[in-house]
C-alpha cells in the first residue's frame, strides 16, 4: 500500500512540476539574458506594430511602419488561429517621419466581447505572424494604468538605459496582465517616450508580447513634445484639433463600456479647445456611467508637482474648473514619478477625505490619481501636501493601478509592479444619475470664459516663443533650415 502511495505521490509531484514548468513557459516576463537577446534582434527596426484603444469597446486601432514601396495599410481578422474564414480590414498609409517608409493605419471593427481573435498585418506585400487578440468584456472589465513609461534615447550610452527600460517595462506588463487576466486596456498618462525624436524609444517600447493583445490609450507629455515621433507611431480614436490646437497638441476620447476616457495635451494651455473638447465628448456619449480625465501634469498629484508654479496656478487654472464642472470621476495623471492618491477635491479644497480601504458613494469632488514612473529615475521631492490621501515612498519601485469598473462601482487598486502588492485602494459608488446642471457647475462654466481668453492669450505667446527658439536654432529667418513644427 505504501509503495503504491509512493508511486502515486511521485506522480502528483511530477504533474505539478510539469504544470509549473509550463507555467512559466506562458509567462512573457524575460529575465536580462532573454530580453537582451530579444531587444539586440528587433532594436535596428521601427515596425513593430502599436496596439491602440478603438472609439469603442468593439474596435482597435493599428499602426506601423512600412517600406514605402510595398506598404499597404491592411490587417487580416480570423477567430480561427489557422486564420481560415478571415476578413481583411483596410486602413490608409500617411507619410512617415523619413523618406523610406510609410506610416499604415487600420482600425479594426465589429469585435465581439469575451472573443478570441487571431490577427495579421500586412508587412509589405505579405502577412506578419499571427497573433492572438482576446477580447475582454464589454461590461465588467479592468483598465490598467502605468506612469511616464518614458523609454529612453540610446544617443549617449549606447543603449543601456534604453534596455533597461525596456525590461522593466516588459516585465510589469507582465505581472500586472498576469495577476489580472481581465485588464481590457492600457492608459498612461503620457510621457511615453523620453525625447520623442527616436525610432528606437518607439520600438523599445513595444516590444513587450503583452502589447500585442493589450491596446493603449496614450496621452502626450512634456518629454513626448520634444519631438513629433507620437505623431507616426500612435493611431487614437477620435482626436480633437480644436481651433487653436497646432503640431503635435490634441486631445483625444474613447468609451470601454459604461465609461468615457477624455486625453488632455496638459502642455497646452489652449483652454478653450480643452472645454469645446469636454463638452463635445460628453455630449457624444450621454450614457457613459463614468468620466474619466488623463493628463500629464500632475494636478494634485505627489511629488515635484507641490509648489511647482505652472501646476500650482496654470493647470490647476486650466484643467480643475473643467473636471469639476464636467463631474469628472477622476483624473489620472503622472510627470512626478511619484505614486500617490488625492482626497476628493473641489475649488481647490478637499470636499471628501478618501484614505485607503473606503467605500465613497457619489463624492461632491474629483479623485486624482498620480501614476509612478516605469523609467526608474526616482524623485526625491516631499510628499507634504494636504490633499494627499495616499503615497508610495519607495517611488524607484514600478507600480501599477488597476480600474475595476462594475457597474454602479468603480474600485481602483494600486500594485507594487514587481510583486503586485496590494498598497492602496478605494472604492466609489455612484447611486444617482450625474448631476451636470447643478447651479454651481452651470456659474463655475460660466466663469470660465475668463479662462479661456486667458488661455488663449497663454498659447499664443507659448507658441510665438517656441517659433523665436526654433528660429534661432535653426540659424534665424534667413537660415538654411526649415522651421521645426
Ligand atoms: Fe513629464
């Protein structure tokens, strides 16, 4: 009996090491050799293809370089992994940012929830691998947020940095998507890139597996604006030029289900665009459950975002008039490398203290979330700031924030990124309808109209500067070069 006890448990333990090792197998976390040897073979290339959140849940976007002589905006849809029965999806190609290729852009529709869909795009007259897209569900899902994934340029150190990044980012892809498998989409609130002038800070980027079934939602930041690659390596849905607006500046908007995302360019001033903006995405969707904001610039944010003079009077200006009068949810923001969680704020005051582990329905105020940094380049700024309900000193440490949305609840979840600790959640409810047309709402967005010719005045004068240093860059009116954008 004994013996065959044994034999038995021998085998159990040889299952379990075999369901282990597979386990492991599945896992795109890399260790340094793996990445090493991954990124040496794709980092002289720019055509990895971007994942972007579509205008809705039954969408997403495509976008990727090309050869100029072959390329064909096309991406090939099957939910049969021998891609048998497949539809082909037809997009348009648009200059790139060099002579020798083309930017190719597709939006693929008609996704249903809870799908398995296997995808190829067209990479010059033939077909990429085939890669697997799993639809989440259209109601009950998770959004995923990561801060300042800020890649950075490779110009001084041959790429050491930039490796580094990119592992660190690749493997809190990883560990988040893992831990949560019902993570739907990505959203950062920008910094993508460290210079945005690089091809490489793009394709380091998205080299993760994981980005291949998790589409992004990407705002722009200070380091994006540097350069104009966010122009060629990112296809968003619905963006918004607005009146003033110029080059790289827009805002941008999607819905998941029972919730609206509205991207602010928080390096623009353009008030007025930032309002026509808001009040056009919320008027397209009626029905969202939640608003949510990203920005850049940590508007009540932890960090080096506390007495800073632009955030403390120009964004707060801005941005907050337009969240609180809007009834925004919550706004998410990062800039800081420095993860921490407001109160609930109105007219620059805490209307709701929200420490951690609470339950809030239907908060008179806006949340604000600060997302960390996934560069590692860690702040030593102070963390004293009265609306701050929430921060995470280690702030060298990843993390990662999780946005369970069910129903009349949202819950937000904030991780360590390299074990998924759990380190500070809180949870709000609504149980009534938004009350948009309240009295101070309707004065608060009235009196904003002083901040729109503010605003507007602001940018003005931002770009006049902006056209006065690019032309002494490039040499003055008589120089050589063209303006820079
Ligand atoms: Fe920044």
């Amino acid at each position: 009996m004994k013996k065959v006890l044994a034999v038995f448990m021998s085998m159990l333990m040889f299952m379990q090491l075999g369901t282990m090792s597979q386990a492991t197998e599945n896992s795109n976390k890399l260790t340094e050799s793996e990445w090493e040897t991954l990124y040496s073979s794709l980092v002289d290339e720019n055509t990895l293809p971007a994942l972007n959140v579509g205008a809705d849940e039954t969408q997403v976007n495509l976008c990727w370089h090309a050869d100029k002589s072959t390329a064909k905006a096309q991406v090939k849809v099957s939910k049969n992994a021998d891609m048998s029965d497949a539809k082909i999806f037809e997009g348009e190609t648009t200059p790139a940012e060099n002579d020798l290729q083309l930017v190719c852009r597709v939006t693929v529709t008609g996704l249903e929830e809870k799908t398995k869909y296997y995808y190829q795009w067209n990479i010059g007259g033939s077909w990429s691998d085939t890669k697997l897209y799993e639809t989440k569900s259209f109601g009950r899902h998770k959004a995923m947020v990561v801060g300042d994934i800020q890649i950075t340029e490779s110009f001084y150190d041959g790429g050491t940095e930039q490796k580094a990044d990119g592992l660190r980012w690749n493997n809190l892809l990883a560990e988040a998507v893992e831990k949560n498998p019902d993570i739907a989409y990505l959203v950062s609130p920008g910094d993508n890139t460290s210079t945005g002038e690089t091809a490489a800070e793009w394709q380091t980027l998205l080299m993760p597996e994981t980005l291949r079934s998790l589409p992004m939602g990407l705002a722009i930041g200070n380091h994006d604006k540097k350069g104009m690659t966010y122009e060629y390596y990112t296809n968003m849905p619905n963006e918004y030029y607005g009146r003033n607006f110029r080059m790289l500046d827009r805002d941008f908007w999607f819905r998941y289900g029972d919730v609206l995302y509205m991207f602010y360019d928080s390096t623009s001033g353009n008030a007025p665009d930032h309002r026509a903006f808001t009040k056009e995405a919320i008027k397209l969707n009626p029905d969202a459950k939640w608003r949510i904001g990203v920005v850049h610039h940590g508007i009540y944010g932890a960090g080096d975002c506390i007495g800073d003079m632009e955030t403390e009077i120009l964004l707060k200006t801005i941005f907050a008039p337009i969240f609180e009068s809007f009834d925004l949810d919550l706004v998410i923001t990062g800039h800081t490398h420095s993860q921490g969680r407001s109160h609930f704020m109105n007219n620059n005051k805490i209307v709701e203290k929200a420490p951690s582990g609470g339950t809030f329905t239907d908060p008179k105020g806006v949340l604000y979330i600060n997302a960390n940094s996934n560069c590692g380049r860690p702040t030593d700024e102070s963390y004293e700031a009265d609306w701050l309900a929430y921060s995470f000193l280690k702030n060298d440490t990843p993390t990662y924030t999780t946005l369970d949305f069910n129903g009349d609840t949202m819950t937000l979840e904030t991780f360590r990124g390299d074990n998924s600790e759990l380190l500070d959640s809180v949870t709000i409810k609504h149980s009534e309808e938004f009350k948009d047309k309240s009295f101070g709402n309707v004065l608060k967005r009235v009196l904003y109209k002083v901040v729109e010719v503010i605003g507007w005045v602001y940018t003005k004068i931002d770009y006049l500067v902006r056209d006065i240093q690019n032309l002494k860059e490039d040499g003055g009116l008589f120089g050589k070069k063209k303006l820079k954008f």
